[in-house]
C-alpha cells in the first residue's frame, strides 16, 4: 500500500498539508468540504505537490517537516526547486 503526502493550495492562496493512503479519494472529500477544518472555509482547493512513500510514518514524517515551513519554502517544494530549498534551510 501507497501513501502520501500532499500540499493543496487554497483559494485564498494559503496552502494546507496533509497526509493519506488514497489521494484521489482525500482530494475529492477536500474538495466536497468533507474534511471540515481549515480546507472546508477555503474552497476551492488545487492539488499542487504531492510524493509517495512506502509507510504511513514516512508520509506523516513528510507532512509535519513541510507544515513547519514558511511560505517561500513551500512555494520552491511546489516548483521543484531544490536549491532555493536549501538555501531557505540555512
């Protein structure tokens, strides 16, 4: 089994992260305000990053490391740039 961790963008351009075993799924129940909390008043929501891993720890290891980041950090994870990563680390 696959998991995920994900970075929906918001309508008012804030992002949100978080962590399931079936994206599409956890897409759509954001989407339909199913999940209630932060995404619920935000609608609509844009899938914008998201990276499998092989255990539900890595992917929630993965959600919690980004929550923790700022904005432009996020912005370059969604760019794939992993340079300006690094240098927003230092």
């Amino acid at each position: 089994m696959a998991f995920f961790a994900y970075l929906l963008q918001c309508s008012d351009a804030s992002y949100y992260t978080g962590h399931t075993d079936n994206l599409e799924l956890r897409i759509g129940q954001h989407q339909a305000g199913e999940c209630g909390g932060y995404t619920a008043t935000r609608l609509p929501v844009t899938l914008v990053w998201s990276q499998e891993f092989a255990t539900r720890e890595e992917a929630l290891a993965a959600e919690r490391q980004i929550k923790g980041w700022g904005r432009a950090k996020k912005e370059a994870l969604v760019a794939g740039d992993w340079h300006r990563i690094q240098q927003l680390a230092k």
